[in-house]
C-alpha cells in the first residue's frame, strides 16, 4: 500500500590488495544490495538509527559475499524519491 520510493544508493567496495575477480564480485554485491533494499520500506531506513542500520547490514553483506576478500562498505550518498 505504500507508494513506490526511488533509491540511489553511491557505494564504494573496500577489498584487500589483490583481490581477483573484481568484476564478478561487484556484481554479486550489486545484486546482494539491490534484493536487501527492495525488501525495506521507507520507514526503515528514515533517521539516524534507519541510516546506522542500512550501513551496518550491507557491510556485513558485503562482507559474507566476499569471502575474506571484502572489508567493508562506504555510502557516498543515499537519495529517496
């Protein structure tokens, strides 16, 4: 029943040195986040405490999806229309 909300979310993968397959790892990620956010509504992620959450569950995401080779995630910017 809620009206549909449109996101852009800059994101920035921190790997370790060295890591191989980068492409295939981005993407894995990018699919990882765009299945998490489809299941949010805006409500969950509006404040300070919404913003904390949505960063400290995409970097654990993250993380899972990259085996070792992922240290974490920076949001360079998070737009709702």
């Amino acid at each position: 029943g809620e009206p549909k909300t449109d996101v852009r979310l800059d994101l920035s993968i921190i790997a370790a040195h060295g890591t191989t397959e980068s492409g295939t790892l981005k993407s894995e990620i990018r699919e990882d986040v765009i299945a998490f956010l489809e299941g949010l509504s805006v409500a969950d992620i509006q404040g300070v405490r919404g913003f904390q959450n949505l960063r400290e569950q995409l970097d654990d995401r993250a993380k899972i999806r990259g085996r070792g080779a992922v240290l974490g995630l920076l949001i360079g910017g998070l737009i709702l229309e």
